[in-house]
C-alpha cells in the first residue's frame, strides 16, 4: 500500500501507453479553441531578434505562460537577448529532461505577405488543411504551446510528467545564438539534464511522429568580387572594364558541378562511406520526393543526390543571396565597382566550420583572386588584376548527432512507438540547425529533436503557416514525451 500511494502521489502509476493518446486527443478536442487563442496571443507580439523591446514583451508574456502551469519560471539575462526557463519537478523522478525551444523569429517584409501585418495571424481553409498564418506560426512559437498544453492535458488526466521537466528558450536562434554560449557557462547548474530534447523544424510529410538524432551546424560568409573603384558606363567602357558580377557568378559556378556536387577540393572530406546499420537507418525513412516536388514545384532534385536523406548527411554550400549595383526600375547601364554573394555552408558532425570555410578560401585564391580582408584601397587595386574578400558572418554552430544507441534516444523512440502503435521516423540528421552542440560539448548530455509541425511551413520565408491539424496533434507527441 505504501508503494501504490507513493507512486500516485508522484503521478508514476503506470498509465497505458497506448491509452495516453486518446486521452490527450480527447482533452484537445475540448480545449481546442482555448490552445488556438493562447498561440494567436503569442503570435500577436513581434519577435524578430533585433527588436529588444518586443522580444522582452515576448519574454515576460513566456514567462507568465509558464507560471500559470506551476513551472517555476524566471528570466535568465544574457549579453544579449534573454533565455526563459521553467522547471516542474516529479517526485521520485529518475530523469531530468531539458526542452529546448526558440521564441525570436526571422524578419518579415510585410509587403510580401497575404496580409496586411505578418504579425497578425490569420487562419485560411477548412478541415483538416486549415493554416495559421504568421512570422513564427511554425519556427518556432507553435512548439512552446503544444509543450504547454500537454502539461495542461496530463494535469486533467491526473498524471503527472515521468520525469523532471526543464525548459528553456532562446531569443536569438534566428540570429545565431550568439549570447548563448557564454549564458550556458553562466547557468549550467540550472541546465543540468540527462537529455535535452529540441522541439523544432519540420516533422516528416508523411505526418507520423519524427525523431531526429542530430543536425546539421552552419557557417555563413560573404563573397563579393571587386570591379573598377565606382561603377563606369556599359556603353563607353564594356568589353573593356571587367564586370564583377559577371566574374562572381563564374567564381561560384566552379564551386559547384551541373549535377549539384560541390567541387572545392576535400569538401566532402570524412564524410562516409556509412556503414551498413546506418544505410539500413537512412533507407527506412519513408520516401515521399514526388509529393514533396510538386508541393515546392520542382521537377527533379539534384542529381548527385536524388535522395533528400543522403543528401542531407553532407555538408552544403548554398547562395542565399546575391546583390550587385540596381535592378528594376532603379536599373542602370553600369558596370558596378562590386557584386557579393550571402553563402550558408550546412555542415554535418565530421565537417568543422574552420576547415570548410579555408577550403572555400583556397578554392577562390585558386581560381587566381587575390583575397583581402578589407574594401581595398587604390593600390591594391592597381596592383591585383582579380580581387575578392570573403568574410565570415558571425561565430558558426557545429553539427551534432547522438548515437542511435544512446538509452535516453532509444527511451524516446520507445514511448513514441507505444503511443502511436508504430515506430516514429528516424532520422540520422536533420537538415536545419539549432544550437545545441554547444550545450552537449558543455554539458555532456545527449539530445534529439522532435519537429512537430507541418513540412510545408515556409520556414524562413514570407507567408509562414502551420496546418493546425498537425499542431493538434503534436500536443500528444510531446505528452508522450512527457510521460516517456
């Protein structure tokens, strides 16, 4: 008797797991509504991470949300934007884990949405195709919510979390993290855990719960190639004076094949061959390329990975953006003095950032460019026939990836398995980053990420959505979480 009544008091008692999601689907068809408005009224405060008053509204309304649920929440103050953190205790609990989240989102141009203010939502459709649209609908406010309210709905079904609870989010993952290294030596005591599991990205078209076992790091650099001292006239000069952009667009295509392989030397370096457990891991994964081509109206991937998951077990060199001189109706017949391109390099657990990024640079210095650190000056122009500068944007984030082995990953994917009837999809990698190396290589524990949303969100673009069956829904996947 004494072993039932403490295993009730700690909300231990063993609840069927295959029962969990029914009762949790249940408690959300009830409150459905009441979850809807709590996300719309998170949505509804502007959080690009550049504008500090607002995400300090975000912050403090974060931190409410949290309290009303009986976490004990506070602010943690960084060097640049703050960290929220809650933590709910279970009696008798064997196991902490750490929720991961970010608040801040990317930055809207207004004049791109489908309405008039990216920050007020709006829901289109009917059925089970109806979507929320709103900067960070998606990436990553929805998460937040649906980890809420599966507290709420296990606190009305009179269970209790299986394991310690903390939960942090990040106000500045759109714009690197950069506070957040230094934040994790200052409150490591705090994020303590044996695993800390990310709730971010998109979860797999087939809309069966995800596990992902890590994530791609990224670097960014800027690439701008040098032409005359002040754009010169196309007409009076051209055939004479060399174009920039027409010397960048040639740099960057030597970077890569037609076939989509990157050709800087040793870029691939490490990576591969997989071994047969780990084909056999990547192969299971559901493949749904045809949908997922007509949804983003493509008509066929690249060829040296026509498969999206081997694709993403390598690093990528991306162009995010270019610019050189006008277009439009501010055109004009010049030959510009620049032209640069934004690059992301997507890296995997055996690609450094440090080293893809001296690779890139002895490729450009290959293809004869003098490289310089600085918008150069008369001399150096008149001294070097091809000058480029490439810079790196801001600290990179590693790779990371967690054995399949690992007992907490293997935990995850259990209670997943016993809640939905079937295994999750697993993933080897996932293809977006979020900054968690640094906390396994500070902390030492193991982590995973769950996507929850919809594959088809828009992430990082105008018009962000999120199919709201599918948010529904994830509140039961993280309640299996939860209760794992």
């Amino acid at each position: 008797m004494r072993l039932v009544t403490a295993l009730l008091l700690s909300g231990a008692l063993v609840f069927p797991q295959a029962d969990l999601r029914a009762t949790v689907s249940a408690w959300v068809d009830a409150h459905r509504l009441a979850v809807i408005d709590e996300l719309r009224g998170l949505l509804a405060i502007p959080n690009v991470a550049a504008d500090t008053p607002n995400i300090r509204r975000n912050a403090e309304h974060l931190r409410e949300m949290m309290a009303k649920r009986g976490l004990a929440a506070e602010i943690l103050e960084t060097t640049g934007n703050p960290l929220v953190y809650g933590t709910l205790n279970t009696p008798g609990a064997r196991r902490t884990i750490l929720f991961y989240c970010h608040y801040d989102g990317q930055p809207v141009d207004p004049t791109k949405w489908r309405q008039p203010d990216p920050f007020t939502p709006v829901i289109r459709g009917d059925g089970p195709d109806a979507r929320m649209f709103a900067r960070s609908a998606s990436d990553d406010k929805a998460p937040i919510v649906a980890l809420l309210a599966a507290l709420d709905a296990l606190r009305t079904a009179g269970l209790a979390p299986t394991s310690n609870v903390e939960i942090i989010l990040d106000g500045e993952e759109e714009a690197g993290s950069v506070s957040l290294v230094p934040a994790i030596a200052r409150y490591r005591d705090r994020l303590r855990a044996d695993l800390m599991i990310i709730l971010d990205g998109p979860g797999h078209s087939s809309g069966r719960p995800t596990v992902a076992f890590g994530a791609r790091g990224i670097a960014t650099v800027n690439l701008t190639v040098y032409g005359p001292k002040s754009g010169v006239h196309s007409g009076n000069y051209g055939n004479w004076i060399p174009n920039p952009a027409m010397r960048l667009a040639a740099l960057l295509a030597s970077m890569k094949g037609d076939d989509g392989r990157v050709l800087v030397t040793g870029y691939y370096d490490g990576v591969g061959p997989f071994s047969a457990e780990e084909r056999v891991m990547i192969d299971a994964v559901p493949d749904d390329s045809d949908r997922m081509l007509r949804t983003f109206g493509v008509a066929e991937p690249e060829k040296a990975f026509p498969k999206l998951q081997y694709a993403i077990q390598y690093p990528t060199l991306n162009i995010r953006g270019l610019a050189s001189s006008f277009v439009g109706a501010g055109a004009r017949t010049i030959i510009p003095d620049r032209a640069t391109a934004a690059l992301d390099l997507r890296l995997v657990k055996e690609t450094p950032p440090d080293d893809l990024v001296a690779k890139l640079r002895a490729h450009i210095e290959k293809q004869g460019y003098h490289l310089v650190d600085r918008d150069p000056d008369d001399e150096t122009h008149m001294k070097y026939s091809k000058l480029a500068r490439l810079e790196v944007d801001g600290p990179p984030t590693n790779a990371f990836r967690t054995p399949v082995s690992d007992p907490q990953a293997r935990a995850v994917v259990a209670s997943l398995t016993r809640t939905f009837g079937q295994p999750p999809v697993q993933l080897r990698t996932l293809g977006g980053t979020v900054p968690i190396a640094p906390f396994i290589e500070a902390l030492g524990f193991p982590a995973v990420t769950v996507p929850t949303v919809n594959f088809d969100n828009n992430q990082h673009e105008e018009n962000e959505n999120l199919r709201i069956a599918t948010f529904l829904d994830s509140i039961s996947v993280i309640a299996a979480l939860l209760r794992m």
